[in-house]
C-alpha cells in the first residue's frame, strides 16, 4: 500500500510558486499606485489596494512590511520606469539633452499620470516619506538635469528662467495636463493621451524652455 498523499503528488512547482508570487506583487503595486494617486497615502485603503489587485488584505503584509513599504515600492516602480524612458544622450549637446528630457517626462506623464498624482499629495506638506523621496530618489536626479540646464544657458538658447525655478516650472509644465486630464477634456474636449497632443505638448516645452539656437 502507498503511503503518498494526493498533496505531495500535486505540489505546484517552485518556479510556479515563484513566479505566481512575484506576478501577485506586481499586481498590488499597480493597484496601490492608482489608489495612492486618487486618494493619496492617508486615504489610501489597503483594502481597497487588495480588492483592485483581486487579493485578500494579509497578502500584501506578506509582500510588505507596512503600507508605507507598499509605498515606497510603488515610487520606486513610477521613477525605474520613467528612467527607461530617457534616452542616453551622453556627449550630445546640452540643448538636445534638456529637450530629451523634456520630452521623456511629457510622455512618462501621458502614460503615468498616477507619480505627479502622488506628488501633488504628498509634496503638500512635510512628512518622513517626502524627505525619503527627496534625498532617496529626487536630489539625484534634479542635480544632473540642472547641470545640463546650466550648460544649455552657458552657450546661449535657454530661456530666462532662474535656475532655482527651472526644475518645478518643468515638472509642472509636462505634468499637469494629464495629472488634470478630466479638466482639459471638459473644458477643451482634448484627449492628453493622444499621440498627436503629446507631441504638440512636448514641442511646446521645447520651444518655451529653448527658444533658440546659439
């Protein structure tokens, strides 16, 4: 007589169990960063996070250590797929690069209108979690694109924006039409996401923060 269990002959493989795993913590980023978005880190529900993911609620203590873990990664995800987004342009002209950028975070903000969403929750008002974003995942990217601006300025074309300002004026400019999305299409019957306003959006950009050519 066999003293196997009908368990031990229907385990599901480790890849399986791995992979299942990993998809079911995608799945609750995607789901905590649209909630984060609408309702910001307070009115976040995890869940409403664990509902939209199609999870029970102890699944995400699972995966994460607290809510603000659950956070954090959904920051994370937002600014890995915006750096993907930009190309490298090492060696190219300050001014191409700035333009770069400036198109790479239009385009990031069409397809991922849920980071400035967060931001314009979270940037309100002082809090552990912006210093963590700040000194963690911004200072370090802010730094970089400021230089190049003081480059683009050095050789002419710049437009005559303080440096201090350069960095928010942007981040607005090529966010805020799709974070307010429901606004533009009401008030001006636009679709922010359309290949055609994107493109119009970022040459604006480009033609508001670099006039001309040296």
């Amino acid at each position: 007589m066999s003293l196997s269990t009908p368990a031990a002959a229907t385990e599901v493989p480790a890849g399986q169990r791995d992979r299942a795993t990993h998809e079911l913590r995608d799945r609750l980023i995607d789901a905590a960063l649209v909630e984060f978005a609408a309702s910001g880190f307070d009115g976040a529900s995890t869940r409403a996070i664990a509902r939209r993911a199609g999870a029970h609620q102890p699944q995400i203590n699972y995966h994460f250590a607290s809510k603000e873990d659950l956070w954090k990664a959904t920051i994370e995800r937002l600014l890995s797929e915006f750096d993907e987004l930009i190309p490298l342009l090492a060696g190219a002209p300050p001014r191409d690069q700035f333009a770069a950028v400036i198109r790479a975070l239009v385009e990031f903000a069409a397809i991922r209108p849920e980071l400035n969403r967060i931001m314009i929750h979270e940037a309100t008002s002082s809090s552990d979690r912006l210093e963590w974003l700040v000194e963690t995942h911004l200072r370090w990217r802010a730094g970089p694109l400021l230089e190049v601006w003081d480059e683009v300025v050095a050789v002419g074309g710049a437009a005559p924006v303080p440096r201090e300002l350069v960095y928010h004026l942007l981040i607005g400019a090529s966010a805020l039409l799709n974070a307010n999305a429901p606004e533009a299409r009401m008030l001006f019957g636009i679709e922010p996401t359309d290949a055609c306003i994107v493109a119009a959006h970022a040459d604006a950009l480009v033609a508001m923060f670099l006039p001309t050519h040296p």
